[in-house]
C-alpha cells in the first residue's frame, strides 16, 4: 500500500462528532455553537471544552438560510492541538527507475508525488512556461488579443486550472483519496478551509503559488520539472514506449510514459494518431458563457427583495441547472460566482471563453457556462476528413466562427439572452467582466442549429425553474468549446495502460478520465501507482 507523503495530526478516536444546525445569523457564535452542541449530546454546556469543524455548508434552499455544521468536540477535555497537514517525501535513491510525466496539471503533479511515495524518479515535461512567468502571458491576451501559443490560460505549470478558479468540489469520491488531496494542497499552502468547506475553492489568485510549492516538493526530493519542454514525437519499439522526442530533438528516455497533457494539447491527439496509437471519440459538450449581475443571481438564490445588501456571512451565490431535450443534456457548466470571463484561446485564429474567481469572489459579475452535450455521432459531418478527431473538428470551427465574428484579437461575439430567444439582434449589450471587449453578433444563428435550439429551449425552463433568471441584463458570449476532450485514449481497466502500447498510461482530463482539478489529481496518483508498480526491465 502507498503511504500518503502529507502528514497530520489525528485526534482521539473517541472524540464525538456531531452534526448541528444553525440560523445564519449566529453560526459563527461560540456560544450558540456550544449551547447547540451541548443540546444535540444532553450534557450541560460547561463540559462541552472544545469544538472543531469539520465540515461546513450552507442550506439556502428556503427563506430563512441555514448552516449546517459537522463538529468534533471536546467533552470534559480539551480537544488536543492539531497540525496543519506537512509535506515529507522521501529522497528518490540513486539509479532510480525514471517515470517521464507529460504535462505539469494537477494529474501530471500528483503523479509526480506518488512517484516520489514509490521510489522513482519523476521527470516532469511541460510546453509551457513557470506560474510566475506565464502570469506575464496573459496580460498580451487580455490587452491587445495577441495570445503566446505556448504559453495562454490553458498552457503552463498547473495547467488549465491555475488561472482559471481553482474550484475543488468533485463527485468522484469513489475515484480515490480526495482527502489526500485536499490535505496535499493544504501542505502547499491552499487555505485550510478546503478542508471543511462543502463546495471548496482556492482562487486563481492563490493557487499558483500553491502548484510552484509542488514543483518545489518534486525538486527537492530528486524529482525533475521542465519547462518549455514540448513533446513532438515518442520514442516507440517493439510494442512499447520508451520515451519522448523534445522539440529541437532532445530525447527523454523513461521505463513508462505518464501522457497528461489536458484537454487542449491538440496536437499531441494528432501525433498519436500519426504514430498509429488507437483513439477513441466520446461525447462531451460545448456552448456559450452566460453572465448575470452577482446582485442578481444572489437575490434569486438566497430569496431577499431587490436592493438587499448580501449578508457578509453570505458568499457569493452558485447554481447548477441541467435537464435533457432530445437526447441532449442542457447544463450549467463550471459556474464562477464573483467571477471574470476570461479567453482561452490557445492559437491567435481562435476565441475561446472559460470562466475564473478570485478567491475573494468579489467581482460585481456571475457567469457559467452554459452548454450543450455533443455525441459523436453530431460530429458526423466531420468524421470523413478527420477521423477520430472529429469532435476536435467540431470543436475548431466554432472557435474559428468566434474570431471571425468576435471583431478582431480576443474580441467575442455576444448576445443579451432576450435576444437569442427570441431570434434577434442585440441593439446594445450590457456590462461584462469580459475585458477584451464583446461585439453584438448573433449566437443564435452562429451555434449549430440542433445546439441553439435545444439551448433555446432550456434556458426557457431553467427561466421558470429560476424566475429572474432570463433577466434584461443577462449575456451570453462564445463559445464555451473545450469543457472536456472530445477523445478518450483508451486504457486497460485495471492495469491503467494502453492496451496496444506497452508502458503508454493515459492520465486526467486530456486523456478522458476527469473533469477538474480534483479528479485529474486523484488520476495522476492512480496512474502513477500503476506505471510505478510495473516491472522494470
């Protein structure tokens, strides 16, 4: 079994832990929290010596808000002090046995760690630059739509998700250690709120400086991390990987290849497919930003009248809404409360929006992606000239439609939603956190029409699901195209390896087998395990 290289302090196993509810307005009162705890055990309150959250969430669902907390407590003693989680990883020894890693994600990072846990040297490669450095990059990008194709909002250390809000909530629980994770970028110096919040979240102005003290963990123990490092080619033979060829031609040789590249390294789907390694398409989904006034979507979540000041206990309001028209799912996608709209274009013939929050969530704006499942049989128009990489076809040419019709660099066509439903132009659009600047276009007749129509149709019923919601001053921008890859590299289940490339394990998100940042990082720690366990030689 692999041991954790995150340590911690445990508390006494007969600690009692207890779940307890409480208005608003005091939940943050020692003494109603421990005037609530003493009444949820049946012992007076002078016993009750120490209480410690362990879990915090909010209950908006009615007028009168609730906060639900899980707690353990200290009875008649005080609960002992706790440590932060540590970060320990053992030297890697020399003569190693070398684990190539492509791509420096959460997936590509995690599986680093686990390599230092097991006793082989990782050998990081990223296309892209430093966090410190890519910062830089993004400025062009916002101010005068110039994008470094190798260096962008999707490219560089920590991947995708480092400026892009570094949101931790994940359904795949069952999927491994979330715990660890958590507890990993605790280590690294991510707010230890993660730890109890039930929808937790660093912020993109935070976790950069989380992914460098990973890097520095990696280094420190005798990992290695490279940057500007693009693969361009695989070292194949007899069936099996046995490194990756550099651009320039360098050569970095490993016993496995831990292919973690992201959604959007297209050209590394291009070099598989040119070097014959099998492919497979899957669904995924694409769309438009949708993007309403904080003030607006608070009010409607947390059920207060018009002019109301949001409670400071309060944070910034969510929501998620889905249903399925046709065959087709309709969702919300990746919703930023107090966020920004960002580009995330990775070549300069593109417009491509994602969504970001500080971790303050202060912005005056809210917006989500709101988007439509695609199957691969709706690329179908595609398939004869690309193949297996039709979706990304698909894909491409609504991005290159944005740029065509955006009005020029990072501009981005736009639309107020009263419009789109209602089949017209847009004489005017409303504010956007949008800072390239948006340009009135018709989305509705941009968007495939299959895609607009059903998007017609759920924003109609999320508009009565959520009364408010279809409001003057909502906008939608596009497009929102790469919420997940549109191929899957296939892997054996239980070996987690290629089944036709002997040491290849396709990992995370760009290989399909996640969705953010927690699951990509819960896939690198499984690949890594399975590349590491394999016998050498």
């Amino acid at each position: 079994m692999v041991s954790s290289g995150v340590s911690a302090i445990s508390n006494p196993p007969d600690a009692p832990v207890i779940d307890i509810i409480l208005p608003l307005a005091v939940s943050e009162s020692d003494d109603a929290i421990r005037a609530a705890v003493a009444a949820r055990l049946g012992v007076p309150e002078g016993r009750v010596k120490g209480v410690r959250v362990r879990k915090h969430s909010l209950d908006a669902r009615k007028r009168e808000i609730k906060v639900q907390l899980r707690l353990e407590v200290g009875i008649d003693a005080p609960l002992p002090p706790e440590e932060p989680p540590r970060r320990t990883y053992p030297r890697v020894p020399d003569g190693a046995a070398r684990v190539v890693i492509v791509g420096a994600g959460p997936g590509g990072l995690f599986a680093a760690l686990r390599c230092l846990q097991t006793g082989r040297k990782p050998i990081v490669l990223e296309r892209g630059k430093d966090a410190s450095s890519r910062r830089y990059d993004l400025a062009p990008i916002l101010r005068r739509g110039v994008v470094d194709e190798e260096s962008n909002y999707c490219f560089g250390e920590g991947g995708a998700g480092t400026f892009s809000d570094g949101k931790l909530y994940t359904r795949a629980t069952k999927r491994g250690p979330v715990r660890e994770v958590y507890e990993t970028l605790v280590a690294h110096g991510a707010p230890e709120r993660i730890l109890v919040d039930a929808h937790p979240h660093i912020g993109s102005n935070l976790l950069p400086n989380v992914v460098k003290a990973l890097r520095e963990s990696i280094r420190a123990a005798g990992g290695e991390v490279h940057f500007g490092a693009k693969v361009t080619d695989l070292m194949l033979s007899g069936g099996r990987i046995h490194g990756v060829i550099l651009a320039g031609g360098g050569e970095v040789p490993g016993e496995s290849v831990i292919l973690a590249t992201g959604h959007s390294a297209r050209d590394v789907y291009r070099l598989l497919v040119r070097r014959g390694v099998r492919l497979e398409q899957k669904p995924f989904a694409m769309g438009v930003r949708i993007e309403h006034p904080q003030a607006l979507i608070d009010r409607l979540q947390y059920h207060y009248p018009p002019g109301t000041e949001r409670p400071r206990l309060l944070p910034a309001a969510r929501y998620g809404l889905a249903t399925k028209i046709r065959g087709r799912g309709v969702h919300s996608f990746c919703m930023c409360p107090g966020g920004f709209i960002v580009p995330a274009a990775t070549a300069n013939d593109q417009v491509v929006v994602n969504g970001m929050s500080l971790s303050r969530r202060d912005s005056p704006f809210a917006n989500s992606g709101l988007v439509v499942s695609v199957e691969p049989e709706d690329t179908e128009p595609y398939r004869e000239e690309y193949g297996v990489l039709a979706g990304i076809a698909m894909q491409e040419a609504l991005e290159h439609t944005a740029k065509r019709t955006g009005g020029g660099g990072q501009v981005a066509p736009g639309q107020r939603v009263i419009d789109f439903l209602q089949r017209r132009d847009s004489r005017e659009l409303p504010g956007t956190s949008y800072f390239p600047g948006v340009r009135a276009t018709r989305l509705d007749e941009l968007l495939p029409g299959w895609m607009a129509n059903r998007m017609r149709e759920g924003l109609t019923l999320f508009g009565r699901q959520m009364r408010g919601y279809l409001d003057e001053e909502a906008l939608l921008i596009g497009f929102e195209t790469r919420t997940s890859s549109p191929v899957r590299i296939p892997r054996d289940p239980e070996t987690l390896e290629h089944p036709e490339l002997a040491g290849l394990y396709p990992c995370a998100e760009g290989a399909g087998y996640a969705g953010g940042i927690v699951s990509a990082a819960l896939d690198g720690l499984r690949c890594a395990a399975a590349a590491c366990a394999e016998r050498v030689g």
